[in-house]
C-alpha cells in the first residue's frame, strides 16, 4: 500500500541507528505461539533492555499492555506513537510489531521495555459463542480488531488489573478472567483503529469505480486536479464521491492525492540528484513552500534532510 511504502522509507532513516540490535524487516515473520503448560492460551510478562520482536503475524489474536518503555508501534499500514498504558488488541494475521526509541539501544542506557502480553485463539470460546447473546460484546471486538485496535489503560482501570494479573491466574478463572477483559474492552467503545479501512477490506482491488478514482489519480497527479474532474470521470457528484471513497481508504480524497505526490517525490529525493524545487514541480505541486510544508507532515523531514539521511546510509 501507499502508506506502507513511505513508512518503511521513514522507519529506514529513523531507525538506521539501530544497527544489528534490531533488524527493520520489509519480509513478514510467522510467529509461531505456544500456549502457556496447563492452560489453553500464553499470558507473559515481556521485559528487556527494548522490544526485540520482528515484524511479524501470528493465527492467534494478541493483546499487549505496554507497562514501561516507549517508541513506535507498527500495525498493518499504521505507524503511531507507542507509550506506557497502551493497550492494544491485534487480529488474527495482521502484522505488527513495536519499535523502542533509540535511547533504548544505547549501551550505557539503565531504562527498559516491559509489557504483558496475551495470545490466543479463537478456540477458547465457546464452540457456538457467535450465537450465544452473552459473547456478543466479545464477538464485536475481535470482529474489529483485524484493523488492530488502540485502548488507554486509564479508560479502562479494572480490565487493566486483569491484564496484569492474568500471567499468574491458573486454571478455570484465568480463562473467565480473559472473557472479562475482552468484554471490558469491547462495553466501553473508547478505543482507536490501527490500520486503515483500506487495510480492512482486501477486496478493494476489484471495486471498479475505486480503480476508475485510483487510475484517474495515476494518470493527472503531476496536475491540478479537481473534485469536479474526478466525480465527472466516475459518473458520481462530489459529496457522494467524497463519502464513497473516505469509506473505502479511511481518508479524503486529497489526502491520499498528497500522500500520493509525496511518496513519488520521496522516490526522486532518495534516488537522484535532481533539485528538490524542480521535484516539486514535477510531483504536482504549484508551491514550493506548501511542498516542504507537507512533506514534512508525512514523512518527518523536510526534503532536504531527508535526501541527506540517504546519502548518509
């Protein structure tokens, strides 16, 4: 995806610092998730000098509590700040991973990373739990979470004292305990989406009037290109327009027509010598103030500093 392709670029300037003590990796990891002796599902405590999990998915779903430590978080085409009392309740398959700041790899560095963590699968519910009115807050919730899902633990105090207890529950409770947490969790409704609509729904290939918007953006991106010229070539009005394609990329239109621009500038800035301002231009902007002004905003850096940290690499 566009968002996926720019970010990886941005992780690989931000994170070169690193070094062999994580590995950014463009290839997705199966993880492959033992369930804890005399249980039907892991629940452990994670703690080290960073979090050294890879990019990776897994079939079980996942829920971490961050309990020290802070970074970046990295869920499908999402990438977003990551800090103590951070929830978050990843869906079967869907890539993830957490990324400690860089203080935390320095070799004199006393601070940690420390989470709980939760991983189980769809098996520990009950065989026909989809029709059964008590679970239908929990059905909810793991519907939602193939998009990963964003909690605060001081939005939900009591399914947060669960979390950090269930490592030392046994037996009958700890599944009841896990239930719990889950329906705590889905009661609320004070949770964020991870990974965007588009991430959601992999289908959005086919939908022809999405390709016809897509294609039109492909070919006019280097132009000015208006609402009116793209609702007139799909056979829609604005507002409709507007609503149909914000459902399926989970942003506006010219939103993803900057991201767009950008991601094609960043392959120019990253890869030849041509001037930034003749970039610009060629990437469809009319400003080069308002240029620098938004790649900032989607990459971090201005263009300049971003050409320097490739040539820095």
């Amino acid at each position: 995806m566009l968002k996926i392709a720019i970010n990886y670029a941005i992780f690989a300037l931000k994170y070169n610092w690193v070094n062999n003590h994580a590995v950014i990796m463009s290839k997705v990891e199966l993880e492959k998730v033992t369930s804890d002796k005399e249980s039907s599902f892991k629940a452990a405590i994670y703690e080290d000098r960073f979090f050294t999990a890879p990019l990776h998915f897994h079939p079980e779903f996942e829920l971490v509590i961050i309990m020290e430590g802070d970074g970046l978080c990295f869920c499908g085409d999402y990438i977003g700040a990551l800090k103590p009392g951070d929830i978050m309740l990843f869906g079967k398959g869907l890539p993830h991973f957490c990324l400690s700041d860089k203080r935390y790899y320095e070799l004199d560095s006393t601070e940690k990373c420390k989470s709980i963590y939760i991983q189980f699968r769809e098996e520990i519910l009950p065989f026909d739990f989809k029709q059964m009115p008590g679970f239908k807050n929990i059905q909810h919730i793991l519907n939602l979470s193939v998009r990963g899902l964003l909690f605060s633990s001081t939005d939900y105090p009591e399914a947060t004292s669960l979390i950090c207890n269930l490592p030392s529950i046994k037996g009958f409770e700890k599944v009841i305990a896990l239930y719990t947490i889950l329906n705590s969790l889905a009661k609320e409704k004070k949770y964020n989406y991870m990974a965007s609509m588009a991430y959601e729904i992999p289908y959005v290939s086919k939908d022809i009037i999405y390709l016809k918007i897509i294609d039109y953006i492909n070919l006019n991106y280097k132009s000015e290109i208006t609402l009116s010229q793209i609702a007139e070539n799909v056979g829609m009005n604005k507002s409709a327009l507007c609503r149909y394609f914000k459902k399926i990329q989970g942003k506006s239109i010219f939103d993803y027509i900057n991201e767009f621009r950008i991601s094609y500038a960043c392959k120019l800035i990253a890869n030849t010598d041509i001037r930034i301002s003749t970039i610009a231009y060629d990437s469809g902007f009319n400003n080069i103030s308002h240029f620098n002004n938004q790649f900032k905003i989607v990459t971090g850096y201005s263009p300049t500093a971003y050409r320097q940290a490739f040539l820095n690499l």
